[in-house]
C-alpha cells in the first residue's frame, strides 16, 4: 500500500498549491536535493510508466512542478484552461496509479488550505470515485467543502480527549 502525504500549514494561504506539490514530489520521488533534470526526468518515468497518453502532458506538468523544460516549454494558455488541463492530467494519473496499487493521499491540517490546493483537492476528491485510491483528510471543524454532500465520502468525528487521557498522555 501506497501513502503520499500533504501538509497544510498555518501560513499556507499564502503559498499556493503546497501540500498538493508535497504530494505530488512524493508520487514522482523527487528529493530536495534533485535538480531539475533529476526531476524531469522522475517525473517522466513515473508518468509513462502509469499511462503512455500522458507525455503529451509533461511540459506543462514540469512547468507546474517548478522544474521547466527550456527545450520543451509549456504552451501558453489561458489560467482556466490550464487548471482544467491539470485537473484531467491530474484525473488520468491517479485511475492510472490506482490500476496498478492501492494508494492513500493524506493531507493534514485541511483548515489551512489556501484556495488553489483546495480546488485540487475537489478534483482528486472527483477523481477517486471508483478507484482503489483512498483521500485520507484530517481538519478542524470549521472546515467545509462542497464535495463533503457527496455519498462516497464519510468523516470520523474525533471526540476531544478526557481530563484523564490528557494526563496519561501527558
């Protein structure tokens, strides 16, 4: 089993697409200390691996992954057909992952998730239906989203710890 994971932080309203970049350098393998053709080329193999159709898709995902390709740059393109080209790249890559191995994505502190992951986020929540792709999220309460109405999804309420429990963990 397959567990790529995101976290939300504090701040991260201000740093677009973070634990979804988080995720996704888990799924291609990439390490901090890779330089961009390292990256490319990661990101490359796992993509072909998954689904040939996709290396159509490559310069724009090296382009959002902040590893361009100067040979082969991204086409210009409207930000709204862009996203949407992300999002169905995105659909395409976890049915993909999902053929081969079981995988949880988990993101954590989703109460902090900045617009753009967000959206994401509802297009992966899209993308899994039917899948052997489980979305793992843990958030405060105050955090809505309008995929929560969907029928697939179902939240585990975690009740405040006791005064006892407080002192045994402690």
């Amino acid at each position: 089993l397959t567990v790529q994971q995101g976290h939300c932080v504090a701040y991260g309203k201000l740093l677009p697409l973070t634990p979804i970049l988080e995720i996704l350098r888990e799924i291609f393998g990439i390490r901090a200390e890779d330089d961009d053709g390292e990256a490319r080329r990661k990101i490359a193999g796992t993509l072909v691996l998954l689904a040939e159709e996709v290396r159509e898709m490559l310069p724009l995902v090296f382009d959002t992954m902040g590893v361009p390709d100067s040979e082969h740059p991204a086409p210009a393109m409207d930000p709204e057909v862009r996203q949407r080209r992300l999002f169905e790249f995105v659909k395409r890559m976890i049915r993909a992952r999902s053929a081969r191995e079981p995988t949880v994505l988990f993101l954590d502190d989703l109460q902090w998730i900045d617009v753009a992951s967000d959206a994401y986020l509802a297009n992966w929540v899209e993308a899994i239906r039917g899948t052997r792709t489980l979305i793992l999220l843990n958030f405060r309460p105050e955090y809505r989203a309008p995929w929560m109405a969907t029928s697939y999804y179902q939240q585990l309420p975690l009740q405040p710890l006791g005064p006892d429990a407080i002192e045994e963990l402690l």
